[in-house]
C-alpha cells in the first residue's frame, strides 16, 4: 500500500474518527461568560451606555479590537489581521493547509445603538471554539474566526468594507477613493490605526474557506413571536443606497426674501417625504425605504441653508421591485430640483444583488438543530450582512437567534443569554461537522 | 465770575470749539486700508477662502480678536475686555469722564460665510477714529468702538449674546445654562478662551453710552437698486426663534417594516415643508421664514432616525404677524407629532420684540449724509443685529451701505471699497457731531 492509496486510507480514518466525536459530542456552553464578554465589549463606546458608538478606526473600535485579540490569544488561536483591519483568528485543525471552515460577524456600532448586533456573531463564534475545545473535539479542518472590518456604513459611507474587499467586490483603488466626512482619506485613516500592509493582499483566493456560518441577531421579530430557537437564512434581501444631493444658493435668514430663495433643505424634506411615499405604494411590507442621513449646510438657524445630503437606504427581497422604487427616487428628486429651482446630483453609492445561502449548510444547520431538538425555521434576512459578500465566492449560511420585539440599532436591543447559548451551541454542532469533513484530493494545497 | 459759571464757560467754549471743528472737518477715509484690514480678518477662519467660518471662542475667533486688538493698540485706543469677550477699544475724549460715544459691531461669522458681516462695522470704526484723528479733530466725549461678542448664534444657540449681556437681557443664571453641541458649558468655553472675570461686572450702567452707531451692510437689495449710498435704519425687524425636537423609536433600515415606523425625520421634514407654507400664507414680502438647522439622529444610512432637532427662524416688521406665524408652526408641529407617533417638543429660544432707532440719531445721520452729498434712504433692517439690543438701553441707529445683489451670509457677499469708505466717512462725520456735544450738568460724572 502506498502513494495515492495511504493518503486515502489515512484520511478515511480521519473521517471516521471525527464522525465519530461529532456524534459523541457533549457541548456545553457558558452563556454567562458569553454575556459578560459582550458587556465588557460594550463598555468600548464613543456614547455613554447603554448606548454603543463605535465607528470605524476610532479609539472605541481600535480598543474593541484589542480586547477581542486578546481573548483570541488566550484561546491559543492563531491571530492575523489585513491590511484594513479585517481580523482571523484560527484554531489550527489537523489538516492545516486545507481550505477552512469560516465563522464570524463585525463588532462596529453605529452611532447610539446597542451591544449584540453582529459581536454576538464574534464572541458566539469564539465561544463555540472553547465549547468544542472543551469537549475534546479536534478539528481537521481549521475554524477560523473573521472579524469584518466595518460592516455599518456610518465612517466611509458604505457598508461591509471588509467583507467587499475580502471578496474583491471593492478593489485596492475603489478603498482608496473613499473619504470620510472630515475628508480623510481611507488610506490615512487605516494608516493612523496602525494599518499599513498593502490593500493589493487583502483579497482571499478561492479556495479559502470551504464553508462559512455567521451567527446574528434576527433583528425582527418573526422568530421571538413564533417562539422559535433558531432561524436558517436562505436568502440575504437586496440592499442599494443612494446619496443625493441638492444645492441652492442660501442666503440671510432675515434678509432674503422667500420668493428670491431656493432652499436646499426644503429640497431634501420634499424628497424625504417622497421616498416613504415610493415605499408604501408597493403595496408589500417587503419593500422598505429609510432617508437615514441628512446633512445640511451651513445649518444655521440664521441662514437658508445652501446645501443638503440625504442618504437613502431601499431594500425589497425582490431585486426588480427594488430598483424600479429607485428609479422613482431618483426621478422625485429631479422634479424637485426643477421647481425649486436648486442644482442636484444622484449617485446610487451600491445595488447589490439578493444572496442566496448555500444548499449543504443550510441542511447542516437544520440537521444539528434537530440534534439539538431546538425548533427552527428558514427564513430570509431583511437586513445587510458581510455574508451577502462572502456567499459570492464561499459557501455561505446565516444561524439567527431571536432579539426582543425585533428591535436593533437601538440601545435596548436585546437578546437573552438563552437565545445566544442556542445559537452558539447550534454554530459549534454545525462547525465541528463541518470541520470534519475530510479534505477533498483535488484541494490545491495538499 | 466763579463756581458754576466757571463751568459753563468752559464748557461754551469747548462746545464752539468743537462745533467749529466738525464744520471745517477735512475728513479723508483710506478705504484701501479698510479693505486690506478686512482681507487680513478673513484669513482667521475655519473654512478655506472665500469661504469664512468664525465661531465663538475657536483659535480663529481668539485670532481674530488679536488681530483687532493689535490694531486698536497701533492707535493708542485704550483697551478693556469684560468676562465674555466684549472688546471695549476707547479713545479717550477731553471730558474722559462723561458717557461716551459708542460704534461698532461683531466680527464673528457663521459657517461658510462672508468676509463683511459685521467686520465693516468694527474696521470701519477704527478707520472713522483714524480719520478723525489724521483731520486734527479731538472728542469732548470720548469714543469708543464696541466689538460684541457672538452676535451670530452659531455656537450657543441663540444670537446677540453680547449685547444682550451688555443690557442685562441676558443675566449671569442665563450665560451659565448655556451648552454647545459637545456640551460644553458657555462658562467651560470662556475659561479657556482666557475670559475669566465675573459674569456679574459685564452689564452696562444706564449712563454709559450717549448713543451708539452701528455701520453694516444692508444684507437686502434696496440701496443697491436704488443705487443710494447710505441706509440710515429707522428701526429693526423683529425676529424669533423656535428650536422644535422629534422623537420615535428607530431601529434598523432593512428589518423594520414601514407600517411599524415612527420616523422622527420625516416628521421634521413635514414640518420644515410647513413652515415655508406659513410663510407665504401671510401673502407679504415682510415675513420671512427658515428652517436653518436640522440635525437627525442617529443620522447614519442604515438606521430609521430616531431624534430629529430643528432650528426655525420667523422674522417680520410686525410683531403680530410674526408671533401669529410662530402660533401655526407650533400647532403644526403639533398635528405632525401626533400623525406620525412621535414625542415633540418646542422651545421658543428668543422672540424679541422689534426696536426703533433714537430719533436725533436719525437725524444725525441724515445731516451729515447731507453735508457729505451723499444720497441716503430711511429703512427697516430685516436682518438681526446688537443694535436690537443696545437700543433697548441707549440712544441707537443704524447705518446701512449697499452690497452686492442684497447677498449674505455666503462667501460671496461683497460691498465695494467705495461703498464702505462712504458709510465710514458718514461715520465719522456722525461720531465727530455726537462726540463734540456738551456733557450735561446733571450727568453723574461730573
Ligand atoms: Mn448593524
Ligand atoms: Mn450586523
Ligand atoms: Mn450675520
Ligand atoms: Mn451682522
């Protein structure tokens, strides 16, 4: 027996053993060091809690980070970080060089929000690591936990950066346009925060991860009010934002006549208006419409204001029905423009396309639920993920847990440590199968 | 001849003395130097040229006032400042001990703003002294240029806060409630700027002034059309100020459904949409009305806006008018709040009532306009200004020059050289009369 035949009686018995552990596993989880984490975690904050603020590169996000390396060492994982910041922290499996098993979410805040939405995906996955370590299980593939580097969009003005450059959606050139809204520039904000290998580096090749679960908060309501443990994602819906903007010639508050002005605010309260409007003519609660920012110039009591920036956020599950409520958007804010008689300009920031979740995984998930006897149910993601990108080049599933009334981005979003110990123990199941599987013989790196 | 007498002939003959000056006064204004002092002025800003953004306390506001007091010293002005910056540059008349003669104006300036709001009024004094002192001319009552601290509201919120200091409009309690965005405290903000002394010594007593004189642009069109060289202010519109605040419950732009939102930016934006509407229902060109500032939290894309703030400005020539303007907006924002599920609340931060020049000032003005050969008109300001307040306690008028296309508070707000040479030459004509006027026996100095 040898060349080609050892290899694949060695892997067998790789195969067979983990089979066996996984079917033997005795997982448990600490959810109240879970919580604990997720407190401590909370305390990085721009804003007093519970409010959680903790935006891209700033001391808050940069501590957060340091806080979150250093659990990961204390786990023995294998740290490396990106040239943005995206962080992998990798238990090392038997079979090392093969592609891994993936598991992670973000750990930056919009400004005023609260403390489980994507950190649970973070301090959940390391937990699941420590749960599987605990009950002795050894993985041939490698775990590896992403931390994606600003998912919320509130410093760049775009959403899931590190997930998008992982996957080569944005490109080293298309990061180095970005400017926030101090006009500093991406590359000196990464630069700043210690950040300075080469953006060329950041993209994963194909053969990557085999596999990638992110555990989250439903930020819904459906599962609590159907008192179910544990949501599969199929299907990530189709966000697109866009940023318009209107420009009049402002003036004195006190001195400038009203048929003489074209103010740029009642531009943008018009459209504000319009875009709910667009919204509720569909006729589906599926379609959503939110003018989330709004920035005037030079927003002073005093003065007609001369400019004004509204960022728009439109999402269906159905990609057409989305982008024709955009045309109409976009068309509303043409006519206002024209009867106000203000300059305007529309740039659509991202339309990206629904994700669907991969087959495999959503069976593994459902499997080790039912083995769980936890109840479940497939459901799809209104909200935005890094998963959106990432299922673009890997196989990609979501595990949501149920949070309080549905509400997110709020600081009383909440989810109880029940909900996250199940969601933590269905990830660990899901993972170590998984991370079991034996490499296949075409794999390029053995 | 003794006791009284003695006094009276003293003061007979510096009466004629000086009566005889103003009548063969050589006045020559350089309004080169004017122009260059106000270029030199720009430079302090927090926005780049042509753009000028000063606000209260900030390195380019202490800059500036360096600047000024640089200046003031060059002349041999005699320098004080009170607790919150109020520059006091005096040229000490014969009488030093009698009330004096005021002018002046402010030389902070709103965000992305212009280059002669206010600056004109306060270089424009120094070049009227100067050009008094190179004629030869000396005062009985002294002079005094009077540098107001925050006329604009940029920074506290609420406009005219020294002169409203000066007359007791605001007391020391009301200064010391005072926050700015970043909640510093107006007193916080004045430490460090390096104003330290007692609140308490900054007002005026009843018989400081004998009259006061502002110089200003016009900040309308009407001397510019008419093509009149000088605007003496009868009296000066009344405005108000409404600070109205929304609140909802955000919450996350992908998961929250449209029909489950209460969305305090579309409330505000109604309302912005409504106060134009109350505008224009009074059918006159004397009412005018701005939504100025309009902040939104937490003002990012992917979030449905929680906190919605904005800063409303009614102004018109008829108080009643204007406070009936002022009841529909807050009815409306009423009806708002309740429709869409929000929390309101208004405050009305200041509703001032209109105030009317001294008539002798009027008149003042007018005779040397005449005496000079320039054309002048009566008119109503529109625009707020420290005069509003420093009329409530001391004899006061206004002095308006023509700028371009009635344009302010924008970079390119302009008045010509020739245009401020001729107010400040009708200036000091003016503060040459006033300041030769023979103290009154029962005037408590003497
Ligand atoms: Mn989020
Ligand atoms: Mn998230
Ligand atoms: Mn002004
Ligand atoms: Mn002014």
């Amino acid at each position: 027996m040898s060349g080609i035949w050892q290899w694949v009686v060695f892997f067998v018995c790789l195969v067979v053993e983990n089979w066996v552990w996984a079917a033997s596993l005795r997982l448990e989880v600490d959810g109240s060091r879970v919580e604990s984490e997720l407190k401590e975690l909370r305390r990085f904050s721009d804003t007093a809690a519970p409010d959680v603020t903790r935006i891209l590169y700033t001391q808050s996000d940069l501590d957060a980070r340091d806080y979150l390396r250093r659990l990961f060492k204390e786990e023995g994982l294998v740290i490396r970080e990106d040239a943005i910041g995206n962080i992998f922290a990798r238990w090392p499996g038997k079979s090392a060089d093969s592609p891994a098993i993936g598991t992670g979410s973000h750990c930056d805040a919009i400004p005023f929000s609260g403390m489980y939405d994507g950190t649970v995906g973070v301090v959940g996955a390391l937990e699941a690591i420590r749960a599987l370590k605990r009950s002795g299980f050894r993985p041939v593939r490698s775990i590896e936990i992403l931390v994606f580097t600003s998912e919320e969009p509130t410093r760049f003005g775009i959403g899931c950066l590190g997930s998008r450059a992982l996957t080569g959606v944005l490109k080293p050139l298309d990061l180095m346009k970005l400017l926030d809204v101090n006009n500093t520039s991406f590359d000196q904000a990464r630069f700043a925060a210690g950040y300075t290998d080469k953006l060329e580096n950041i993209e994963l090749s194909e053969s990557y991860y085999d596999g990638f679960i992110e555990l989250h908060i439903e930020q819904g309501p459906e599962l609590e009010k159907g008192g179910i443990d544990v949501g599969v994602v199929t299907a990530i819906a189709a966000p697109a934002q866009l940023e318009v903007t209107f420009k009049g010639d402002g003036g004195h508050a006190g001195a400038l006549l009203m048929h003489l002005r074209n103010d740029a605010l009642l531009a943008g309260a018009e459209l504000a208006i319009e875009t709910e409007k667009a919204a509720l003519a569909k006729g589906t609660r599926d379609t959503v419409v939110t003018t989330g920012s709004f920035d005037i110039a030079p927003n002073t009591v005093n003065s007609v204001p001369r400019h004004a920036k509204l960022g728009i956020d439109v999402r269906d599950i159905d990609e057409q029905r989305r982008d024709s409520v955009l045309e109409i958007i976009i068309s509303r804010a043409a006519e206002i423009a024209t009867a106000r008689r203000v300059e305007h300009s529309v740039r659509v920031l991202n339309k990206d396309s629904p994700a669907d979740s991969a087959v495999e995984l959503v069976r593994a998930l459902e499997d080790s639920a039912d083995q769980l006897n936890f109840s479940h149910q497939r459901m799809v993601s209104r909200a935005y993920h890094d998963s959106l990108f990432i299922a673009a080049k890997f196989p990609t599933a979501m595990l949501f847990i149920p949070c309080r009334d549905g509400i997110s981005h709020r600081p009383d979003e909440y989810a109880s440590e029940e909900a996250i110990s199940k969601g933590v123990l269905a990830l660990a199941h899901t993972l170590a199968k998984l991370s079991s599987a034996a490499p296949q013989e075409d794999e390029p790196d053995l």
